[in-house]
C-alpha cells in the first residue's frame, strides 16, 4: 500500500456520508463495532482487505488520496469508495481483486502484535466455554496485544464491564491501539488498568462481584487467590496457557486451594479442508498447537470440594522426589518384555552383519521357524 505522491484531486462519492441501512433501528446502527461500521458502501477511513487471485491478502485503509500498488494490481481507492462490499475491481492490467471489510477473526490475526495473541479458534472457545454473556463484569489478564478483549468485549456488549489487566505500559498501549482501531473508538464497557493482576485487583473490584475470569499469562496459579476473593460464587475462571507443565501446575494448584471444583482442561484443533472438484480432503498443514484450556468455577465461600469416590490413578502423586515412568501415566514395561526386546535386537544384528536369515546349522525342522522370524524383525523392527 503506498500514496500516490501526484494525487488528482478526486470527489469523494455521496455514497461515504450515507448512513448504512439497519433493520433494527438507530439503536443498533450506534453499538460499539455494531452495523454502522459493518454494512453499507465502503467509506473513506476504513478497513479493507484485498484478496488477490492467488489468494494472498493485504488489509489497506481506505483513504480520499490513497493508491494502491502491488504485483497483481494497482488501482485509485476513489475506485472502490462507495463501492459495495464484495466488490471484485478489475485493474488497469488486468488483474482481479475481492474487496471485503475484514472480520474479527482476520483483524486479529493482521493487526500489530505486541505479545502473541489469543487465536481466534482458542477465543471462541473461551467465550463459550468461560460462558461470558450480556451484561457480565469480566476481569482479563494480561492484556497483551488486546486480541481476547475484542471478543469479549463484543460478548458482554456495552452494557457489560470488562476489566483488562496488563502488567507492561508499553503492552497496554498496543491493546488500546488494536482495540480502538477495531471498535471506532473508545469501548463504553472497557476499563484497561496496567499493574500486576494481584496488586491491581483488590482496588479493582468488590470482593464476589466477578462473574467471569480470564487468564492470560505466564503463571495465573500465583491469581488464583486474588480470583477466588474477586469471583462471585459460581464464577467461572478459565486459563489459557501454551505447556502441559503450566496446566498441570494451574490444576494442582486450583485443587489446593479448595475454593474452586474441578479443573477441566481441553485443547482444540481446527484443520481447515481443501475443497475443489473431486478433491475434497484436509489441507496438508494446520496450526498443531497454540494452548490449553482450563476452567473451573468459583465455591461458595465456607465450602470445600466434594471428596472425590473416584480415586486417582496410582502413581498420579509420587511420594518420592524422582517422578517415575507412572507419575507420567506411562506403562510399566516388565522385565520379560525388555528380554524379550533385547533379543530381538540381537537377533537383527546377527542378520545384518551376516545376510542371513538362518544361523548355522540349525535342525532342518527349526529353519522355517527362524527364517520366518527373521522377516518379521526386518519388516517390524521396532515393537
Ligand atoms: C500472551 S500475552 C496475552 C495476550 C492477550 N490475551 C491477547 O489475546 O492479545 C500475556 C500477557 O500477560 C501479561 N502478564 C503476565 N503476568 C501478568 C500479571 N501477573 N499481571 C498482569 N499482566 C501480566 C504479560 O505482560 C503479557 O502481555
């Protein structure tokens, strides 16, 4: 995307001050990233991405003076101002490019990024899963690029109260950045304190007056006193966190305190399909892994954890220093096995160095016998 420097001066198409239409009402056409700023023509200050015929995206503004120049295409922005969206504008040369208002989903994924953000497959899960609803008092933490607070903003709507925490001033700013880029403004329901969540918090809220809690960060097990004062009986509290050391540590921890039920803890994949003609299968690559989830919710005080009946898998709480192969939940494996493993090996060097399945001079009943294990150990040489 670049400025023409020798712009002509262009009109501004009477389509840009036109108010999209709502079918609900001046209402809704008001609400903070709601239809005025998603229907009607393409106006002049606006998000727009390009799609070009391999596919490839680039998000531009929209500006009365802009160019834009590319490999596959270069066109005036006057040409799509004013245009509907979904347009498809034939350039000069020749080539083709889909002109769309980004999503949530693309915006998060194009904007500037301070700290990883939460993906959007992981934040769809935390606003089902973390149950965050209209209206809600909502405490996030950290901030750190603002890619969470969009969506939950949006979930507990203008009415709602989101308290992001961010311990870095400088990652605070990004958010704010992201965060009013995406609305058009300042979010009515959106306070951002910068602190760390432990400090912050007690001055942040009434003790009980949290409906749901979100943590982003590095150790939310050193929260979890601040979120049980905070969170109302029944609360919910989820942690997104990138390791299998981090959930397990959260999970123990959430228990000791005996202030919540049961962690729950989960992972999502998404594997996105290509589709043409008669060839229709998953895409070769996919995201493998951004984190893991976990929620569990609030008791009320004075109360503890039921006593779990069903008791935990022997070996899950080592009571020597040394984690042994059970403290993993891995299978024993007995001595006859490793023998029997160690044989095997043997054996398979025995073939290599001399070429032959059969040792010897065996007994001649014994030859079928060996040379159909020797193809066995080099077909399947591993168990
Ligand atoms: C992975 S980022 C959060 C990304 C964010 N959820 C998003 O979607 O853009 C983690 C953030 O947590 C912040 N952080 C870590 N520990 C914190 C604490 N105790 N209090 C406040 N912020 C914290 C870090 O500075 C960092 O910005």
């Amino acid at each position: 995307m670049t400025s023409e420097p020798d712009t002509q001066p262009t009109t501004v198409p009477d389509a840009i001050a036109a108010e999209p239409p709502s079918t609900h009402g001046a209402e809704a056409a008001d609400l903070p990233g709601g239809p005025a700023r998603r229907r009607g023509p393409l106006r002049a200050g606006e998000r727009v991405q390009l799609t070009d015929t391999k596919g490839r995206l680039h998000t531009i503004l929209l500006t009365v003076d802009g160019y834009f120049q590319s490999q596959r295409g270069s066109f005036r922005h006057t040409e799509l101002i004013g245009k509907p969206e979904g347009t498809v504008l034939t350039t000069a040369t020749g080539h083709q490019l889909l002109a769309l208002r980004p999503l949530l989903s693309d915006f998060v994924l194009s904007m500037p990024r301070g700290a990883a953000v939460v993906y959007p497959k992981d934040a769809a899960q935390i606003v089902q899963m973390g149950d965050i609803f209209p209206g809600a008092t909502v405490v996030e933490a950290g901030v750190g690029s603002g890619a969470l607070s969009m969506s939950l903003l949006s979930a507990v709507g203008e009415r709602g109260h989101l308290i992001s925490v961010e311990r870095r001033e400088d990652f605070a700013d990004i958010a704010i950045g992201n965060v009013e880029s995406w609305f058009g403004g300042p979010h009515p329901a959106w306070e951002v304190r910068t602190g760390d969540l432990a400090d912050v918090l007690p001055d942040a809220v009434e003790p009980g007056s949290v409906d749901r809690m979100v943590l982003d960060m590095l150790a939310p097990w050193e929260n979890l006193g601040v979120a049980a004062d905070a969170l109302a009986p029944g609360g919910v509290l989820t942690a997104y966190v990138a390791t299998t050391t981090q959930l397990s540590r959260f999970a123990e921890d959430v228990r000791a305190t005996e202030a919540f039920t049961e962690p729950q803890a989960w992972e999502t994949m998404v594997r996105t399909w290509h589709l043409e003609g008669l060839s229709v299968r998953p895409d070769h690559r996919m995201i493998g892994h951004t984190g893991f989830l976990v929620t569990t919710r609030r008791l009320a005080p004075g109360n503890t954890p039921q006593q779990r009946t069903r008791r935990p898998a022997k070996g899950a709480y080592p009571t020597e220093s040394d984690w042994t192969p059970e403290d993993v939940g891995e299978r024993a494996i007995s001595e006859k096995k490793i023998r029997r493993v160690r044989r095997d090996i043997h054996r398979r060097a025995e073939i290599e160095q001399t070429g032959m399945a059969s040792r010897p001079g065996p007994r001649p009943d014994e030859e079928r016998a060996v040379s159909q294990d020797a193809s066995e150990l080099l077909s399947h040489p591993e168990d």
